[in-house]
C-alpha cells in the first residue's frame, strides 16, 4: 500500500459520491476506516457532492473537536471519531428532512431549496459560516454543484465559490447549509439554489463576460456524481467513496411521458456515473495518480478475510435504497456504516478489521440512540 501514504508526492484526496442519506451512512463508514488507518488525519482535500456534501459539512463541525492521537502502528487517529462525528451524523439520519422541505417548498414565498438550508442548519451545521472555522480547519473541502446557466460545475470552499463561466466570489457569509443545500439540490425537489451574488464580495470576473445577479444550481451530480474535478490534478493518490445506486432493471418500461422522462432520467445519471468511474480508472492504470475506489455495489472481494458478522448479501440491498434525506432506521444506518467501513477495509487492508456496529450490539443502544 505504499502508494496510499498521504505523506507521498502531491498528498491525498477523498472523494464522496452523491446519495442522499444512503451516502452520508456509507461513507461514515469509509472514513471510520481511514481514521483507523491514521489516513483521515492526512487528507489533503475532500471533494464531495450532494449526499457526500452532507457528510463532508458534518466532518467540517466535527474537525475542531477530534482529539488526535498517535496509536500503536505510530498513526494519528482521532480517538473521539464516534462521538465527534458518527453520533451527530446518526441523529441527522433519524430525522425526515426532505418530505417537509419539498412540502414546505411548495408554499408561496418558499423554495425546496430554502427549506433543505433551513433543515439542514436546524439539525446539522447551525449558523457556521464556510469563511469562519472553529479551531482547526482540516482538509480543504470542497463542495460541488452545477451551474444551470452553463451546464458546468460550480464549487464552494472557505474562500471562495463559482466557476470560470462566471467568476468568483467570497464565501465569508455563505453558511455551510447554504452551501451543502446547493450541492444536493435534487432536481426538481430543492433546484434551483438561487444565490444573490451582489450580495459576496467578487474576487474575479468570469470568461462569460456577463456579471450576473444570481447564481443558479442544482444537485452536482446532475454533472459529476463522484465529485472527480476538483482533485483531477495536484494529488499523489485520490480515494474514491462511490455510494451511487446501479441504474434498476426495468423490465417493462412505462410509456407515458412522465415516466418515460424519469427513466431517461435514470439512464442519463448512471452514463453520468460510469462515465466518471472510467476516468478514474484510466488515472489508476498509469498511476497518475494511484487510488481507490469504495464502492456501495462492489461485490466482497476473493479471498478477503471477512469481518465476523458482516452480511455478504447487504450490498444488493443497500444499492436499492432511494436516493432521499428521508429518515433512516437505527438497523440501516448500522448495516451500511459496517458495509462503508468493511469495503474500504477490504481495499485498504490494516493490523484490524473489526466493524463498527457487530451483531452482537444491543438493542437499548439503538433506543438510546433514538432518545437522543
């Protein structure tokens, strides 16, 4: 695994796919693993969209307050990871957030898109500013949406936001809700963000030659679902957490137009996706950069030692999950932080290899978890 040391030319990079709440446990369960591994506390930058986006604003909150510490194997781990980062995750995935907020977005005066930021600050970020870091700031993060204007992606980080076509601006008054909401704007639930861009500070002019009012996003995955731009260059090894869902069989097709608009829908997302994941395969081929990717489907690997108690059948399950922010249950979110975590141990094999939540775990744990 030596081209996994983040200490390696050009660092290390994550990526985390789009998802919904599916996402945000998976990839909970991949960056348990790396802390364990003493790579999390190494990561150089972390690109994410939509459900990954969640996650990666949960592991903004949390960064301040993981204590790190050096194990056995001489790596640094955060020894609070559980309680500084998966217990707050776990209580945002026991609530609904995206039935109101599509219900309330309907109401005049309201947008899905208002209503998402709204929840997502009421249960996940607060008021926390993108420009304001409390302690210390980790990696770079880096949140992807797209620009409807242009067909092209638009990026948030504590800098600065927007893209080529239209410029850049200041994110010192942009909330991380604001933010994480744009990048998982499900079309057509929470688009478009309108962003009032008098409103920041801009910093350059775009190739467009227009200065515009606003901003408006939708989901970024709607242009890469595995958030692969920002880290195509600059990174020695890039990691890849794919928590996207196969494109479903569908035996007999509907022939009406709405449906048959979801199914292309459907269709045009997976080539998204597939498109995305042989690019990073190319850059894995020629070692430019090294890598790896996690991902939801993947079947257990031949001759892999196989934690006790992990469901080899989960991951077909798991992948028919609805991509939503619809509350998940205490047994779901455990499956698949254990199937996130299991993978990336699988692929990135250590001294250790116990899952996070066994069978064994009992049941007034879960309670306690919902009382929480």
């Amino acid at each position: 695994m030596e081209a996994l040391n983040p200490a390696a030319g050009g660092g290390t990079a994550l990526c985390l796919s789009g998802g919904g709440y599916r996402a945000v446990a998976f990839h909970a369960g991949v960056l348990w693993r790396l802390n364990e591994l003493g790579l999390m506390q190494g990561l150089g930058r972390i690109s994410a969209v939509s459900g990954g986006a969640v996650l990666a604003g949960c592991l903004a909150m949390a960064w301040p307050a993981f204590k790190f510490e050096q194990n056995v194997a001489g790596n640094f781990v955060a020894s609070n990871f559980r309680e500084a980062l998966i217990l707050p995750v776990r209580r945002l995935l026991s609530v609904d957030i995206g039935t109101p907020a599509t219900l309330v977005g309907l109401l005049p005066g309201r947008t899905g898109y208002g209503e998402l930021a709204r929840y997502l600050q009421a249960y996940a970020y607060g008021g926390r500013l993108m420009g304001a870091p409390a302690g210390p700031a980790g990696p770079e993060m880096v949140l992807c949406a797209t620009d409807l204007r242009h067909g092209t992606p638009w990026t948030f980080d504590r800098r600065q936001m927007g893209n080529l076509d239209m410029g850049y601006f200041d994110t010192a008054t942009v909330t991380w809700a604001a933010a994480v909401a744009a990048s998982a704007g499900f079309v057509p639930l929470f688009s478009p963000a309108r962003l009032d861009l008098l409103a920041h500070r801009r910093i350059s002019d775009g190739a467009a030659g227009q200065r515009y009012r606003t901003a408006l996003l939708a989901d970024g995955g709607v242009y890469d679902d595995l958030a692969l731009d920002p880290v195509s260059d600059g990174f020695g090894t890039v990691l890849i957490s794919d928590a996207s869902e196969e494109l479903p069989v569908r035996a007999r097709p509907a022939a009406n137009w709405v449906c048959q608009l979801s199914r292309v829908r459907e269709i045009a997302m997976s080539q998204v996706r597939l498109r995305r994941l042989a690019q990073a395969r190319a850059w894995f081929a020629r070692s430019a950069p090294a890598g790896a990717v996690f991902g939801l489907t993947a079947k257990w690997p031949d001759g892999a030692d196989k934690p006790p108690g992990l469901d080899l059948e989960a991951a077909g399950r798991l992948a028919r999950l609805p991509t939503a922010f619809v509350r998940m249950d205490a047994r779901t979110q455990r499956v698949l932080i254990n199937w996130g975590y299991a993978i990336c141990a699988a692929t990135l094999p250590g001294d250790s290899m116990r899952l996070p939540y066994p069978n064994e775990e009992r049941e007034e744990q879960e309670v306690h978890l919902r009382k929480m």
